[in-house]
C-alpha cells in the first residue's frame, strides 16, 4: 500500500476505534462536569456490559450467519437490554456508593471509585466462571465474542482498486455510535432536562434556587453516562470479537484520556478527544509499535495535564478542585 | 477529647493495640517454629506491603498528595536491585550497594515525578502519578535489551537464599523475616523523626492549605519534590528486599493493581497514621495470603472439586472483598482502623 | 407569609444564628441589615432551603418549611436572587431565563412571563444568545433577578443585589424591585447598603453577630440615632 493508504486506513481505524471510546469517554465527562468526581469504575462497568452482551447473545442463540432480520432483530433488543442494565447499574452505584459522601473530604469519593472498581471487576471475573456456553471453560481467559456482524470489504465492492479497506463492520460501529452521540447532544442543548444537566453542572446551588431537583438529575446523569458505556461495550464486543474480565482498566483509561484531552466536563470534547485518541493510538501501534502505545497514550495525557490542563474545548476555569 | 497542655502529646487509646503489635511481630517467629506453622516465609510479604504502605502514608497522609502510581518506585528499586546482583547480567555487586542503588532510584524517579507536577493539585496532580505508574511498567517491558522485557530478571541470586526453595527453609526464612522486620523499624523510625522535625510540618501545612503554607514561607514546589522522593526512596527500599525474595522480577509485578492495594492498605489502615499503615498490611496482607489460602483448602475439602470450583477459591474474591471494604470505610468511618490523633480530635 | 421564629444555624461548631425571629407579610418589602459577618446571608441559606437551622421554625404560608429541600420551595413561591448573582455562566441568556420556570407546566404563562421580563429588563432582550458569564456586573444581577421573576413567585428573596456594582446601576436595579414590589410581590431584601434597603422597604430587622438587635418601620430606623452611626455613616 502507498504512505497516502496507509494513512487512510489509519486513519479509517482510528475513526472506528474512536467513536467507541468516545461513547466512554462521555460518561467521565459527564459524571466529572456534574461532581467533581473521576469515576474509575467507568471502564469496568463497560466491561459489565460486554458481559451482559455477550450472555444475552448466547441465551438467544444467534450465531453468525442467522439471517439479517434475525441478526438486527435480536442485536437491537439487546442493545436495549444492555443498555438498561449498564445505566441502571451505574444509578445504583451513585446512590449507593458516591452520594452520601457529597460532603465528604475530597480524597473519599476517589478512593471510594477505587473500590467500586475492584469490585465490578471480581464480578466479571465470577461472571465469566459462570458455567455458560458462551463463557468458554477458562474462567479468567478472554471470551471470544461472536462474529454476527459480515465483514465486507466496501471499497472493492465499489469497484475502487485500493488497499484500504472499509468494511461494513467498520459502517456498522458509525451507524451506531453516531446517531447515540448526535442524540445525546440534540438532548443536553435542546430538552429541558438537558439544560437542567448543564445548569446542575455549571452551578449546584443556583440550580436548585431555580426549583431543578439536583439530585434526580445528577442520577440521569448517570444513568445516560451509563448507558451510552453498555453500547459502547456491545459495538466493542461485535467488532473485536473478544472480551476480558480487565479489559475496564485499559479502556477506561484511554477513555479517561480522551476526556481530559478533548476537555473534561465538555460533553463535545469527550467526542473529539475519543477521535483523536483513537487516530492517535492507530497512528502509534503502526508508526511506533502497539507495546508502546498506552506509554504515547499517557504521556500525552500528562502533557496535557501539565500545559492545557482545560483540553482542547474545556472551560478555562477547569478542575473542580 | 480534652486538648492536651502545651507541650504534652495526647495519649493514644489505642496504644495498647499497637504495643501487642509490636510484641506479636518480634515474637512471630518463634511462635511460628513452636507450632510448627512454617508462614515464616509467607508473612515477609506483609512486612514488604507494611515498609510500602508507610512510605505511601507518609506522602498521602502526612503531605496530601494523592499517588496512584506507587508500584513504579517499587519496581525502581527491585530492577535496578536486580540487575546489579543477578548472574543474568555483568555486575553482580554485593546486597548492600545493591540496596543503596535501589533506594537511590526509587528516590531519582520520585524527583523526576514531580517535575510535571510542580504547579498541577489535587486530581490532576493524582491523574499524572497514575500516567506515571502506567509508562513505568510499559517502558520497563518494552526495553528488551536492558530489563529482559516480559520474561523479567530470573534467577535473582542475591546473598543469601539462592533459590526459592530456600523459602521452606525455616533458618532462611527466620532471617529474612527480621531483615524486613528491621527495614520496616528503619523506615518507621525515619517516618517517626520526619513528622517531628521542621520538613514534616512544611509538609502537613502544605496538606492542609497550599495557599496559607506558601504565605508562610513553605515553598511548595520544593514539597512536591521531596514527598514523591522520599516515598520513592522508600518503595525503591522494599523493592530491593522484594527482588531477592521473588523468584523473578516482571513488569506484570509492578502495575495497578500492586499501587491500588498499597493506598487501599493504607486509607484502610488510618490515613496519616503510619501505625495504621502497618496495621493496614499485616491485616490485609494476611488475610489475602494466609487466611484465604486455607479458607480455600477447608472449602475444597468440604465441597471436593468440580465445576463450582472455581467460586470456592477465596483468593477470587480478593479484590471483591477488598472494594467492598474500601467502600464500607471510606462510608463509615473514614478516618480508617486508626485515625491519626488529630482527626480523632475533631470526630471525638 | 414567610415567618422565622427563633432561628438558629451555623457551619459546623461555630454558630452564626443565634435565635432570629422575622416575619415577611404578603406583598410587604421587608430589609435585613446589619455589618458584614452578622449573618444576614446565613439567614436568607436557611429561608433557601440550603442550610439546615439546628433549632427554630421556618414558616411559609402557614406551613413549616422543615425537611422542604431547596428546589421544592421555588414551587411554593419563593425566588431566590442569591449572593454574588450566580448566573450559569455557559448558558445563554435565553436558557438561563427559562431555567427560572423550570417548576412551570404552564407554557403559555411561561412565554408571557418571559415577554415582561424582557420589557423590565431591555438590555437582556439585546442580549438573549450570549453565553450568561459574558455578561456586566449590572447584567448579570438583571439575569438573575429576571430568572428568579420568571418563577412567578410571591416571595421575592434578594442577597446582596448591591454587591460590587457601579452607583447607577445600583440606582437601576433598586428602581425594578421597586417596580415588582408595587406589582404584588413580597421582597426580604439583605443588603449592606442599609440606606437603600430602609429607602425602598416599609419595614426592616438589623442584625448583628446572629441576633436581631432592632425592628420596626424603615422610616423610623432611618431616624434613629445608632442606627445613622453604625450603618449609615453617622
């Protein structure tokens, strides 16, 4: 292949890669704009939800091959499903766990997301032992993930000789993530919960003066952040085709990265910085090597921390404390 | 709590725990050879996680400073232990510069860290350690050349055991136990003449108000740099005495996980207090490699193996119980096991 | 309409309220005074619902105000115009403004509201779609008492609307509540500039270090001797 086409499938694979972290990107920024919290539990309960996929794919018995109607048919209800179960879980988890600290030294809430996340963790750990067909025989191993979605080479089908490749899996990461994100902006500038979100953001105690329950709206808050994350963790599932009990570590620090470069509080900048982050970690597994990709990643992370703490579209006034 | 007249310290109410602590920690081995436990062996790693959580504390607690990169100084100090002793590599120095060395890196890392840090606080100050004590790991697997990468530094040979069956070997194991032992009273008494001197008190004014402190002379930049390298002079320490009682040093060893459980051992324990530091790793250590080990035995041996097998071994639960404690404290009682004595102050 | 009887409150160990009594009635324009620290802003976070007092009843319309949370009392009628304006700083204008008839199911009602406070406040109508922290001083403390307005309440509760502004748009801003309160609107207004509290308000309460020291018609207090020395410069 050219310079020119393998820049353009880096960069077609960092798109694709990118859209889904930015789905979990949105939930640190969301849940950090509205407390001041950096909820490490994040990545995990995306992985919860990449266990929740993958064993209501097994119980409904698709298998690769099943017609498309089948296939749509049943991944949609589980889009659903999955997405109930991640954002509810993620309410529970906020009533539970963060908000009776609201008052708490600052420390606590952090430590708190510490153990939050060991113990989502140890769950799809024990989940994966569960003695399912779809979880395999080892336990801790990584499950394979069925392949429901074709993989067809788009641009040859097109008739354009190139080594680029587009396929409909990469069409179908889009095809979701897009319309959710689009969606969830259309929701926080235009509905009136939304604006209660970014008014409960901006300024707690002006938005309860004005009558805005912050309480309810901060579980929204979750709940959404939540949801979008079990999508995320579906897309992830149907297009690598593999999952892990850790895999909420790595994944939900790049998404914590994209946050902060993209400008954590900006529900924008969590998209952009999931783009780029994906760009980026593609451009550095092929220009450098994928061993030394999460170290670009953090170094990056860091600068940005050090010199343009605020990110690319985040406020000036920045960290919350 | 009645304030104490000028001058006199407020009497600990819990001084006689940690007196018996002591006393159980010094008499351990002779117990353990008259009931013929043979843990001698096990227990060095709760002395190791006791030496990493006070030099944790001493930064968390005593200075504020959220690190969540901990396990990198810990593996600075076992990796340049390592390579300067094993046969695997040219140098083969004696134990004492080895250690010397790993202190030295343990401390130059932690200097080097705050460098980014100089003006950051609070998360993003903690965000970088964590960046930190993720590109420590990565950098250490990928300079193939230096580190052996994945496959790690092996065999260790250090003076003393030679080889990891040396472990069960009851003398060994007795010497090593109070070589730790002695380490772990080193550090505590440094800890002890920190807090007391004129640096220790920079460094909890610079907890407590960064701004008032800075007004008062303290130069903040300055406490940045000591914490990071006093705790990582402190990791690099145990990291010296881990790399002789491992059978190989590997990346895997020193990530999160090993970072997350040192600052757990120690919110646990009692933020600020270093006895609650200590307390922190004996219970939990011991919990996790003693106590679940036969927790899990006794289990098997009721249930025999199976399918379920799986759930039956304890150390599964490990981090689930660990969360879970972490989120109960932080909840109920905050200040930890041992809160330190002005926090119990203000709780009364 | 709005009573406080024995009131007591603080932040932790230190105790600022140390048993206040007052009383709004309906459509009355009441002030509270007093020197900085005496606890006139604790007072107007407890009537808000934001702080909790540790002894003493809050009464509204009758009814005790105990265990209302804050957002619940805006429907009640009560708005707030807190200290130091507190905008949302990244919301428009426009947005910041409808956030105030947050509780209001009534749309028609709602874009009436909005029509009069625009005419009440010109400048903000200039201003619709700037983001709120673009915004004066004078502007935004507009804002803010618009987003209160379009709440529709019957209690007006005003924190320090003096704060930090120019002379003239001082003059302006006390000219409009004036305006609201002929309209019907009860107002407890907290302010330093003790002058023009006692100036605009039939009664008031001075406050100093958590008590009520002296009560009674602004004209009277105007008048009175420590009263001229303490607050109004002699």
């Amino acid at each position: 292949m050219s310079g020119a086409e393998v820049l353009a499938q880096q960069l077609v694979n960092g798109l694709t890669l990118g859209s889904v972290i930015a789905l979990v990107a949105i939930g640190y920024t969301m849940v950090y704009g509205i407390i001041g919290l950096i909820n490490f539990a994040h990545g995990d309960l995306y992985m919860l939800g990449a266990f929740a996929a993958l064993s209501l794919i097994g119980v409904s018995g698709l298998a690769p091959g099943d017609g498309a109607a089948a296939t749509w048919g049943t991944l949609a209800w589980v889009l659903v499903l999955v997405m109930a179960f991640t954002g509810g879980l993620n309410v529970l988890i906020e009533r539970w766990a963060y908000r009776p600290l609201r008052r708490a030294q600052p420390l606590a809430p952090l430590i708190t997301a510490i153990g939050v996340s060991f113990i989502l963790q140890n769950l799809g750990m024990l989940w994966g032992a569960l003695p399912l067909e779809v979880m395999g025989t080892n336990a801790v191993a990584p499950k394979s993930f069925p392949d429901l979605i074709p993989r067809v080479d788009l641009l040859s089908r097109m008739g354009l000789a190139t080594g680029v490749r587009v396929t409909t899996k990469d069409l179908f990461v889009m095809g979701l993530t897009v319309p959710l994100m689009l969606g969830l902006h259309l929701f926080v500038t235009r509905t009136r919960l939304g604006t209660a979100m970014r008014a409960t953001s901006q300024n707690r105690e002006a938005a309860r003066m004005v009558g805005i329950p912050a309480d309810r709206v901060i579980a929204v808050t979750f709940l959404i952040g939540g949801a979008l994350a079990g999508a995320g963790a579906l897309v992830r599932g149907l297009f690598f085709n593999t999952i892990v009990f850790n895999m909420g570590y790595g994944a939900g620090l790049q998404a914590f990265t994209a946050a902060v470069v993209g400008g954590i509080g900006s529900i924008p900048g969590a998209m952009l910085g999931g783009l780029l982050i994906g760009l980026i970690s593609a451009l550095s597994d092929h220009l450098i090597s994928a061993r030394w990709t999460p170290a670009v990643l953090f170094l990056i992370l860091i600068a940005v921390l050090v010199f343009r703490p605020r990110g690319l579209l985040g406020d000036p006034t920045g960290q919350k404390a | 709590m009645t304030p104490a007249r000028t001058g006199e310290r407020p009497r600990d109410p819990h001084a006689p725990f940690h007196r018996a602590g002591l006393a159980a920690l010094v008499l351990f081995p002779a117990a353990d050879h008259l009931l013929d436990l043979r843990l001698v062996g096990d227990v060095v790693p709760v002395l190791l996680f006791a030496i990493l959580a006070v030099g944790l504390n001493a930064t968390v607690g005593l200075g504020g400073l959220l690190q969540l990169g901990y396990a990198a100084y810990f593996a600075a100090g076992a990796y340049a232990a390592g390579i300067l002793t094993s046969v695997a590599y040219p140098f083969q120095l004696p134990l004492e510069v080895a250690t010397a060395a790993a202190v030295g890196a343990g401390a130059l890392l932690g200097a080097l860290s705050a460098l980014p840090v100089l003006r950051l606080k609070g998360d993003y100050l903690a965000i970088v350690t964590l960046g930190i004590g993720e590109i420590v790991p990565v950098t250490l697997r990928n300079l193939e050349p230096i580190t052996k990468g994945e496959f790690g530094i092996s065999p260790v040979d250090l003076p003393g055991p030679r080889a990891w069956e040396d472990w069960t070997n009851t003398t060994h194991g007795v010497l090593w136990y109070y070589l730790a032992l002695a380490l772990l009273g080193l550090v505590v008494y440094c800890q002890r003449r920190l807090e007391r001197s004129r640096i220790g008190r920079a460094w909890e004014a610079f907890r407590e108000d960064e701004l008032a402190a800075s007004a008062c002379g303290v130069d903040t930049a300055a406490v940045r740099v000591q914490l990071l390298a006093y705790s990582g002079a402190v990791a690099g320490l145990a990291g010296a005495v881990s790399a002789s009682y491992v059978p190989a040093i590997l990346p895997s060893q020193y990530e999160f996980p090993i970072s997350a459980m040192v600052l757990s051992l120690v919110v646990l324990g009692g933020l600020g207090n270093w006895r609650g530091a200590v307390w922190g790793a004996i219970l939990l250590v011991s919990l996790d490699r003693i106590l679940a080990p036969s927790l899990t035995r006794w289990a098997q041996s009721l249930v025999g193996s199976g399918s379920y097998s799986f759930f039956l071994e304890f150390s599964n639960y490990r981090f689930l119980l660990f969360g879970l404690a972490l989120v109960l404290v932080m909840r109920w009682r905050p200040g930890g096991l041992f809160p330190p004595r002005a926090a119990q102050e203000r709780v009364g | 309409m709005l009573e406080l009887s024995g009131v007591e409150a603080g932040y932790g160990s230190v105790r600022v309220l140390k048993g206040v009594s007052l009383r709004v009635g309906p459509g009355e324009a009441v002030a509270l005074i007093g020197a900085n620290g005496a606890g006139k802003t604790t007072t107007l976070r407890v009537v808000h619902g934001l702080l909790e007092p540790s002894a003493g009843q809050v009464r509204f319309r009758g009814s005790t105000l105990a265990g209302v949370p804050t957002e619940a009392r805006v429907a009640l009628g009560m708005g707030h115009v807190p200290e130091g304006r507190q905008v949302f700083s990244r919301l428009t204008v426009r947005e910041n403004l409808r956030l105030g008839a947050y509780t209001r199911r009534d749309a028609a009602g709602v874009r009436e509201d909005l029509e009069r406070v625009l005419e009440v406040f010109p400048r903000l109508r200039e201003r619709l779609r700037q983001k709120g922290g673009t915004l004066s001083g004078g502007e935004q403390q507009m804002l803010a008492m618009g987003r209160a307005l379009m709440g529709r309440p019957s209690l007006l509760l005003l924190d320090e609307p003096s704060m930090g502004l120019a002379p003239l748009v001082v003059e302006q801003i006390f000219r409009v509540i004036a305006e609201i309160h002929r309209a019907g609107t009860a107002v407890l207004l907290v302010e330093q500039n003790a002058y023009l509290a006692l100036e605009l308000c039939s009664r008031a309460y001075v406050l100093t270090t958590g008590s009520v020291v002296a009560e009674g018609a602004a004209r009277d207090l105007l008048v009175r001797e420590e009263i001229r020395a303490a607050y109004l410069g002699g």
